[in-house]
C-alpha cells in the first residue's frame, strides 16, 4: 500500500510503510521487516529525506544479507546507489550499483538489471564518463529488450543521445 499511494497521498504512502515496518518487527517477520525498510527507504527518497532513507536503507541491508535475500539486497544496494550519486559520491554510487547489479545478475533478474544499468550509466555521465556511460547505457538497451520493455529501451536511448551530446 505505501508504494501503491505513491504519487496520490505522499502521508498516506508512509503511514502505509510505517505500519508494515512496525507490524514486521511486532511478528518477528525478518524477511518482511526487511522490504519493508526497503519501501520506506524509496517513499523518503522520494519526499526528499535522503537521511531517512539511507538509515532505512541501511538496516534493510542487514537483514537482507542475514537472509541471503539478493533481490531486497539488489533493491537496498541501488537506494543507497542513488542516494551517493545524488549527493555527488560518484565512485561510491558506481561501487554499489556494480554490487546491486551482481545481486540481480545473481538471480536471473534481467528487468532490475536493465533498471540498475541504466542508473549506473547516468551517474557515469555525471562523472564525466562517456565511454563508461555509452557501455552501460548499451547493456542497458540489450537487458531491457531482452525483456521487452519499450519504454526501457527508449529511455537508454534517450542516455545514449545525452553521451553524444557530451
């Protein structure tokens, strides 16, 4: 429900993720507990509490890799890949979208693949990396036509052109 109100009632979204982060820690349920940090850790991002969502982030990722659950640590791992690179710790937010990639390659997940290579592109164009960015843009193009994602393909496009333009 907290993702589901993301976007339509921003307070609703977090008391929606508040009551499954209490609710998980009141059951015992690690797993659950887990995602559910991990969905706060997006709705702060989102609102802008980036401190928030790095504790959420943070804690989630300890109860993921307690579990050996690499598609929450995926998840996790690209929160705090965002949140660097949104704070300008470039290397960092490369470190962990490599270590969130190998998550999700770990899995089979090619979608969350396709998704985290293209932000670990963006942030190399940040850094002033087109031959980094066009290489990760293009595994991107590849993974999201693999699993058939227009909308995918057309927004690594729209890197591509961004490292042409650089």
């Amino acid at each position: 429900l907290g993702l589901g109100y993301l976007g339509i009632d921003m307070d609703q979204a977090l008391a929606w993720s508040r009551e499954a982060i209490d609710r998980g820690r009141a059951q015992g349920s690690t797993w659950a507990l887990g995602f559910s940090l991990t969905i706060d850790g997006i709705l702060h991002s989102v609102s802008g509490d980036t401190a928030t969502a790095a504790s959420r982030y943070d804690e989630a990722l300890a109860i993921q890799r307690s579990l050996d659950d690499r598609e929450g640590a995926g998840l996790s791992l690209s929160g705090l890949a965002q949140l660097a690179s949104m704070g300008g710790d470039l290397a960092k937010a490369t470190d962990l979208y490599r270590r969130s990639l190998a998550a999700f390659e770990a899995i089979g997940d090619r979608a969350e693949e396709a998704r985290i290579l293209s932000g670990m592109a963006w942030t190399h164009l940040s850094a002033n990396d087109p031959v980094a960015a066009r290489r990760s843009f293009l595994d991107s193009v590849q993974a999201y036509d693999d699993v058939g994602s227009v909308r995918g393909i057309g927004t690594s496009m729209i890197g591509l052109a961004a490292v042409e333009a650089l």
